[in-house]
C-alpha cells in the first residue's frame, strides 16, 4: 500500500522514466475486455490493478508539474536583462527609463496599471522585434478595419474623389506619374521613408509637390499613424529657372503667326497676363463694353469659395483684339477644345521656329507681371488683375523686375521746389446716400465722404 505523504514526496521534481511509460502500456492491455475470463472475479487482477493504478498515479503527477507555471516562466536573470524600468516621479506621473543610455521617456498616466502594461509591451518589442508588426495590426483592426491594409492608391483616389472640375482633372493626371508606382499598392500604416525616397529619387517637383500633399491628406484623415518624412526633413524641390517673354520674341511670334484666333490668343495674353486655359475660355458674356472691363474667376481657384473674379479693365489695343472675335459665345472656339498640355506644344513649336527657348505659354504671366512692376503700377491692382490672393505670389512673378528706387534726398529737394510738380494722392468726393453726381455737378457736391486713390 502507498502512503499518500510518500507520494506527495515523489511527485515533487520527479522524471518520467521507460518504467512509469511501460507500466502505463501494462494497464491500458490488462484493462483490455478479454473472450474468456472476467477480470472483476479474479483477487490477482484486483491486486494488480492497484499496484498499476498507484505506480501510474506517479507518472502522471510528475509529467504535470514538470511543466513550468506562468507564474515561473521567466528566471531572474532575464527579467533583470529587461531594458526598460519603471519609475515615477514625485508628481505622480510614470517614466520609462532606458537602463543601458538612463534616458526617461514619460508615458503621461499616473495609473499603475496602466503603466505597467507600456512597460510590458516596450520590453517585448525590444525582445521581440519580429512580432511587432503582427501586434500592430492586432491593435489598428480594432481602430479601423481597414487602417492596415489601406494602399496610398486608395488614397490618391480619395482625394480626386473630393476635388471637382480643372482641380480634379489635374490630380488625375498628377496620380499617374509612374514614380507612384512603388508606393501605389504599399499599406500606409507600413511606409518607410525609404519608400518615399525611391519615389522621390529623380527629383521631378510635381512627384515631390503632389506626394507631400497625398502624404498631408493622410495624416489630416488619420490614417497615417506619423509622419513618413518630418516636414523639415522633405527634399526641397528645385524648379527650372523661369523667364518672361520679352517684347522682341513675342512680336516675333505674332509676326509669324498666319492662324487669326492664335494670334488674336497670344496678344490678349500678352495684353492681360492670363493664364492659357482662362483666356481660352472667355466667352464675349465675360466683356462690359460700358465699363471695359473683362471678368472671369479663374479655373483652378472655381471650386474654393470667397474667391473674387479677375476684372482687367482694358485699353484701346485690347479693344480692337477683341472686336476681332466673335461678338456672342466663346472667343476662341478652337483653342477651348484643345487640352491645355497641346495649346503648350503648339507655342513650343512656334517657339522652335524662331529659336526662342527657355520660354512657355506662362511666360506670358511673367512678362505682365514685371511690365507692370517696372512703370509702377501699384501692386494691389496687380493682384487684382492676375488673380492672386497672396502677395507671396504675386512677388515670385515679378521678382526678375528691375526698379530703381530714387534718392529720398532728391525726392524731397524737387519737392519742396516745387510741390505742385509731385504727384498727390487724388481725393474723390463720394456721396453715400445720394446717387453720384455727374462731372459737371460733382464740383459743387457736398460730399458726405472721401476716399483716397492711388
């Protein structure tokens, strides 16, 4: 008979052993129903039986607590190699500190819990780095199903969803650069900055200028975690020297020109400083013959609101341009159908013949831009007339302009000579509650406010 304290004894640190295996075999054949004879009648069945089912007891406890608990798992000496330690300060809030540097990064929570779970975690990424990423979607399926999966293609189609008109016509041509193609079927939330560096290797500005705007929009929609490339880290894109047409090129082009709406098209653009697809689309409608004056709201600034229209208001030459075309409907009803990347080569071209080079349709832009700085043209007016908001802008056109700024000293001594031979401010009476009185009765007015011009 065994005692129940001497099994307790043995079970403790025991081996399965060949014999405890051989005497388990042994029971499970003796168990085995036989033909002939009834085990349950037999003493020495009864006498066996017990032996094995004792000797059997010990195997089976031993195999159990040979295997370690949780509790257990982990020897001292491993969790003493662990890199980070928990310490918290006196204000309350937890810190990790890096055992082998001593740098402390604070996990801003004053529970404890909670703080041992980020410490937890931060040592088994940093001992298991290969499960990283798999605990990473774990937790993004909770956030968002598709946060891990989500492609910068799905992206780029977000955004020409959201886009209308000229705006999205240029986004679905800027997603189909093929320096996209290493990032388009890539997840979002496991891009490298070397991604982005292979897409950006050749330096072309529109893959740099489109990709930082595709990697804005997902970090603004949350699905980009951080930031790919810090922003002071992005390349800063270098773009080709841009020049203005001058005055001898351009009566070069036109000169040459046989085709009347092409020609009447570069004049007005020389005229106004338009861009190409805005002229191509006026229509005689945008004309105030009264007031000649054209108005239009330019085609990439359509969809954004509080944009006020462009209104030039035109002099003789552009008088006799315009009577030249159509007097009802589109200006120019061939150069609207074309595409702008087509109106460029057809200038190019043009250009080619009459070897001008480093110029486009643009250019044209530049040229009215520095016309208008050079004999002073105040700037606001400017803005006004090229369409820009932004003073930055407008400064990035003309900043090829040559001015020179006279002497004050000068200034002031023709001044005080004579003071009537400087231009001053003209002053015009504004009457608000009556309606504006012509020129001959304007003199005697009594005005009820004035405004200052130039």
């Amino acid at each position: 008979m065994v005692r129940q304290g001497s099994a307790k004894a043995l079970c403790v640190g025991s081996i399965p052993t060949l014999a405890s295996n051989s005497k388990r075999q042994l029971r499970s054949e003796l168990e085995t129903p036989r033909v002939k004879s009834s085990p349950d009648s037999s003493p020495i069945w009864q006498s066996l039986q017990n032996s094995v089912s004792a000797r059997s007891t010990l195997a089976h406890c031993s195999l159990i607590l040979a295997v370690p608990t949780a509790s257990h798992s982990q020897p001292m000496s491993e969790a003493m190699q662990q890199q980070f330690g928990l310490i918290q300060r006196p204000w309350g809030v937890y810190y990790l500190k890096n055992k082998i540097t001593g740098e402390q990064t604070t996990l801003k929570t004053r529970d404890k819990e909670e703080a041992l779970r980020l410490l937890a975690a931060r040592n088994d990424s940093e001992s298991q780095p290969h499960l990283n990423l798999a605990l990473a979607r774990v937790y993004m399926n909770g956030a968002d199903p598709h946060l891990a999966t989500r492609t910068w293609q799905e992206v780029m189609e977000h955004i020409v969803s959201k886009k209308t008109e000229e705006t999205r016509r240029r986004w679905e041509v800027a997603i189909k650069d093929v320096n996209f193609d290493c990032i388009r079927n890539l997840p979002v939330a496991e891009t490298r900055p070397e991604h982005f560096d292979r897409a950006l290797a050749d330096a072309k500005v529109s893959t740099n200028v489109y990709l930082r705007r595709i990697h804005n929009h997902a970090l603004g929609m949350e699905w980009l975690l951080k930031s790919v490339i810090p922003r002071l880290q992005w390349p800063r894109p270098v773009f080709k020297q841009k020049r203005a047409i001058t005055a001898a090129e351009h009566a070069a082009i036109i000169e040459r020109e046989t085709n009347e709406e092409r020609r009447d098209f570069y004049e007005l653009l020389w005229h106004t400083g338009a861009a190409q697809s805005d002229a191509a689309f006026l229509t005689a409608e945008n004309i105030n013959w009264n007031a000649r004056t054209i108005a239009y709201t330019r085609k990439k600034l359509k969809s954004r609101a509080g944009i006020k229209p462009a209104l030039i208001r035109f002099g003789n030459e552009v008088a006799t341009i315009l009577q030249r075309r159509p007097q009802s409907g589109p200006l120019f009803p061939y150069l609207r159908t074309v595409r702008p990347g087509d109106r460029a080569t057809e200038f190019k071209q043009r250009c080619g013949g009459l070897k001008i080079k480093g110029v486009s349709l643009h250019s044209y832009r530049y040229a009215w831009a520095e016309r208008a700085l050079q004999c002073g043209y105040p700037e606001r007016f400017a803005q006004q007339a090229l369409g820009h908001n932004s003073k930055a802008v407008h400064h990035a056109y003309s900043k090829h302009a040559e001015v020179t700024v006279p002497s004050l000293d000068d200034w002031e001594k023709e001044w005080k000579k004579n003071p009537q031979a400087v231009v001053q401010p003209k002053v015009v009476a504004l009457n608000f509650k009556s309606p504006a009185p012509d020129a001959a009765s304007s003199s005697e007015a009594q005005p009820t406010a004035l405004a200052r011009v130039g």
